[in-house]
C-alpha cells in the first residue's frame, strides 16, 4: 500500500486538508491551462468562449486536494481533460495540468499509476493527431515531445523526491533502534552494577551487621552482673544493629533487579525516640525539643528529617566524645521543618560543604577521625526534597547542624 513519507496529513488547514501552498500552487496550474486553452488551436478545435476558460478552471479543482488524496487528485484531472477533449477541446497539452498531479502520485508511491495515465494520453493523442492532420511519426513525435519530456521529468522528480524521504525514514528509524538499543544496554550495566553493589554489601555489611547482632545478644545472656549502664550499651548495640540490619535488608532490594525505583522509605520521625535512647545509652544524653504543631509529614521529607538527625547524633558520639550533651530541636513552621541539632562537646565537627572542595578531616574528643562524607550526605538528601543544610562549630564551643525541609500545606500534599 502506498504511504505518503514526510508526514503529509500534518499541518492541514481545512476540512479537506487545503493548505495555502496547495491554493498557490493551483493558482499556477490554473494559469498555466488557462494560457494554453487561450493559445489552443488545430483542425476541429472549438471556439475561444468564456466556457472555454470555465471549463479550463474546472479542470485544475481536483488539485486543491492534492495534499489529503494525490490519488484522487490525478485520476480526477485525468477525466476532467478527457471529458474536456470530448466536448469543448481546445487542443490543449495535458502537461501544463497533469504535471503536478503526476510529481504527487509519485512522491505519495502510485508510480504504476502515473506511468499509465500519461502513456495512454499520449497514445489516444497520438492516434488522433494522426489520423485528423495525416502528419508523419517523426514530425508528430517532435510536436509531443516537450509533453512528453514534462510529463516523464514531472514523475522522475516526483519518484526521487520519495525515494529520498524514504531513505531519511529509514535513517531515522535506524537512529531510534540504535538509541534504543544504548538505552537498553545502559540499562542492563546499571542492573548489573547494581546487583553487584547489593550482593557486596550483603556478604559484607550486612553480614557483619547480623554477627553484631548475635554477638551482643549473646554478651546479654551471659551477662551477671549487675552494671545496669553495661546492659543498657549492649541493649542499644543489639537494637541499633538489628534496625540496621533491617534497613539495609530494605535497601538491598531495592537494588535487585525488577524493584521499584526510588528510595527504600523505612520510616522517618517516629524512630526519633529510639535513636535518642541509643545515643544516650552510647553516653551521649540528647534532649529534644519539638516547637510547634506537629503534622504528618511527606514520606521522603520524614525519612530526610531522621537520616540528618541520626548522621548528627552519630557525629555527637564520633566527634564530640561521650561526655558532650546533645540537643535535638524540632520547628514545624508553616511551609517549612526546621532542624537544629548542637553539642556542647569540644570536637571542632566536619566543616559544611560549601561547594569549594572537599571536607578536610576532622577529629574530636570523641575518638576518630571523619572525612566530612556525613555532612555531604546530609546535604544531599536535603537538597533531593527542595531543602538546604548547614553546618560547623558554634562559637561557644561544640557544633551545630542546621536543616531546613519543606513542607507542602495539607491540601497541596494531598
């Protein structure tokens, strides 16, 4: 089946697809046979009337549509000429009127029909010219030959023009397999990339994490004394890994194959008080503070909201020392969480990222040393959720963490 390559229905103007370049062109081919039906003569042509130049418009209608039915357009003008020869002929050429008709039977692919028409044209024409004027061949193919050159250039141009539209439909379409085919090789590294990274960290972190675990519920069951802080620790230790265990269970398969995207959300806000009662028991007592109405929370502002208070409190204990005292403080204002976590320890803290460079390294009464990697976390999963994240050493001693998260109104949120 014939297509029309290049998009031919796009762009229509009308309930016939008549496009001004359509009524242009039929403009010139209305001149064009207008002029020829002016000059017309020959033995038995009919008179120069005002329905000579009628008809002559008449003939030229069917190529308003050429856009929509190039078929349709040749075939009409085709009979137009023939019903035109028979009852008001004027001697007239059909190059002028079907050379147009022609070029977009062939662009559109009805080559085997834009050869036949004119054939057959110019063989009744022939046949006719001869047997009314008895000229010879040569003499009557000299006078049908610029016909007959119009005619044959109007279909090569118009069988060249699709040839190449198809060559650029093909091309294109050889640009989107090979996009395609990138795309799903990106996709497959990622896969893999990302079961390598799940099935490293389970036969290491979490491995470890669950030998933890056993470990210090193991400590618990042996223990006789009656050191309540020693039992506390061990508590917190067997907690604190057993959650983790848990949450990086979550994040695993998150990156096996065929899991939904996004962030594995393992809970946010309402974990604070067991994070808390950690870190106090790691000795490090933390005191929180909560201003405002509290409200329900977006899933991915909550789960931001407890990852920067467990990396704050963490960095309490790792940079600040079990001595230091930490405050957490909660603001929910409008539009907004406002998070302010200090210590009053006297570890200087990892310098915020500013954008300047790395975090050098930092070290604290607390023991070892960080690389700054908390804090960049920490900014980062600010800025996924549209807020921002200071940090450094306050000026009376001790650091000070500032988080600022969005909070869409209730009926936005909804």
């Amino acid at each position: 089946m014939p297509v029309a390559y290049g998009g031919r229905v796009k762009g229509a103007r009308g309930p016939l697809g008549i496009r001004p370049i359509d009524v242009g062109l039929t403009l010139v081919v209305l001149g064009a046979v207008e002029l020829n039906v002016t000059t017309g003569s020959g033995p038995g042509v009919a008179p120069l009337t005002p329905l000579a130049y009628v008809l002559g418009a008449v003939l030229v209608l069917p190529v308003l549509v050429r856009h929509r039915w190039p078929r349709f357009e040749l075939i009409a003008c085709s009979a137009l000429l023939f019903f035109y020869y028979a009852f008001d002929r004027r001697d007239i050429s059909p190059a002028p009127l079907l050379a147009l008709p022609l070029y977009d039977a062939a662009v559109a692919g009805y080559l085997r029909l834009a050869i036949v028409i004119p054939a057959v044209y110019m063989a009744i024409g022939l046949i006719v010219v001869r047997a009314s004027t008895h000229q010879g061949v040569v003499s009557l193919l000299a006078s049908f030959l610029p016909s007959i050159v119009v005619l044959f250039l109007a279909i090569v141009l118009g069988q060249e023009v699709r040839f190449r539209r198809v060559l650029a439909a093909e091309a294109a379409q050889r640009m989107r397999m090979l996009r395609e085919e990138q795309e799903s090789e990106a996709a497959r590294r990622v896969a893999e990339e990302r079961l390598r990274i799940a099935r490293d960290l389970h036969d290491t972190v979490a491995h470890s994490m669950a030998t933890i675990t056993v470990q210090a519920g193991s400590a618990l069951h042996l223990l006789t004394g009656q050191d309540e802080r020693l039992r506390a620790a061990l508590t917190a230790i067997r907690q604190t890994s057993k959650a983790a265990l848990g949450e990086m269970r979550a994040t695993l398969g998150q990156l096996r194959p065929g899991a939904a995207d996004g962030p594995a959300v393992t809970g946010g806000l309402d974990r604070l008080p067991a994070l808390c009662d950690a870190v106090t028991a790691a000795g490090a007592p933390v005191t929180v503070e909560v201003e405002g109405e509290q409200r329900p929370l977006p899933a991915e502002v909550d789960q931001a909201a407890y990852r920067i208070l467990q990396e704050s409190l963490t960095n309490v204990l790792r940079h600040a020392g079990q001595a230091a005292r930490a405050t957490v403080s909660l603001r929910y204002e409008p539009g907004r969480l406002a998070i302010r976590v200090t210590d009053d320890g006297g570890g200087n803290g990892p310098p915020a990222p500013d954008g300047q460079g790395e975090p050098g390294p930092v070290t604290g009464p607390g023991g070892e040393p960080g690389t700054g990697q908390g804090l960049t976390g920490m900014a980062e999963r600010a800025a996924a959720v549209g807020g921002q994240v200071t940090a450094g050493p306050r000026a009376g001693g001790g650091f000070e963490v500032v988080a600022a998260l969005p909070v869409p109104a209730p009926e936005q949120a909804s």
